[in-house]
C-alpha cells in the first residue's frame, strides 16, 4: 500500500495497472529533481567557499585597520614632540621674550631645525608606507647613525633631562 511505501522510504511509486505516459512523467520529474538537487549542492558549496573566502578577507581588513590604527598613533606620537617645541618658541617670539637677537635667532634657529625633524619624519613615514609594498631585500643596517638620528631627533628632551647615553664603541650588525 502507499503508507507502507513511504514508511519504507518511498518518495513515489506507481501501482499496478501503470500507463507508460505516466512512468515517463515521473521518471522525467525525479530525474528533473536530481538535476536540481545536484545543482543546488554545487551552489551550496560556492556559497561556503565564497562565505570562507569573505570571512578571510574580513579578518585581513580587520588586521590591516588594526595596523593603520598603530600606524595613526605612531605619527602622532612621533609629529607631537616637534610640534611642542615650534609652537612654544614661536610664543616666545610673539610674547617677545627673544629680547636680544642672539636669543631670536636661537629660537628661530630651533625651529627651523625642528621643521626639518618634522619633515624627515613625514618623508620616514612615507617611506616605511612604500616599504610595506614593496618587495624588501634585507640588507645591513648602520646602527651608529640611525642612533645618531634618534639622538638628534630627541636632543631637546635629552637636554632638558640631561641625560647620559652610553653607546658602545661597536655596535652590532642588524639587517
């Protein structure tokens, strides 16, 4: 009987006496539903694997927006200091506590010289974003003159501190 059928695991079946016309239709519709069914498996699978493949590219946005937020925060820092010393020595001037030209050019000197800082370290920054683009090729790295730069870089708060900096005679190769 039909319930027996399908408690069996029957979708279909045809009873006896069968027309051709009606075997024909049916075999055409299961036939027409595997096709389906096949092609709905393949889209599924296109799905996960596009659905993988955007989940991937989510959390290689996710680390790229993580990167320029240190980034930001990297320029900040960086530009903040420099910033500090052109603003308080440009109030000087105007508040007129440069009274002699020797202190004027002092000031302005420092200024200048901090402009400079500034612009390196947005040609430095610039060069670092190229860099992560670029194919590097590792080479040796001159530590005594990158210190220097650093020192340089820091030689307004290094005085301020008075600070002593103990650098070793040989510094070791760094790539």
């Amino acid at each position: 009987t039909a319930v027996e059928a399908v408690k069996c695991g029957a979708f279909d079946f045809i009873t006896k006496p069968f027309q051709a016309e009606e075997v024909l239709a049916r075999v055409e519709t299961h036939l027409k539903l595997h096709n389906m069914q096949k092609q709905l498996a393949g889209m599924n699978r296109e799905l996960l694997a596009a659905n993988q493949a955007l989940k991937a590219s989510n959390e290689s946005l996710a680390a790229s927006n993580d990167e320029l937020d240190a980034f930001s925060r990297t320029v900040a820092h960086d530009l903040n200091n420099p910033i500090g010393v052109i603003m308080g020595n440009s109030e000087l001037l105007l508040m007129g506590l440069g009274s002699t030209p020797e202190k004027r050019e002092e000031l302005l000197r420092t200024i200048s010289r901090t402009s400079y800082k500034m612009r390196d370290i947005v040609e430095e920054l610039l060069l670092l974003a190229g860099v992560r683009k670029a194919e590097v090729v590792p080479s040796p790295l001159n530590m005594g003159q990158i210190v220097m730069a650093a020192q340089e870089r820091l030689s307004n708060l290094i005085e301020e501190h008075q600070v002593q900096i103990d650098l070793p005679a040989e510094w070791p190769v760094a790539m």
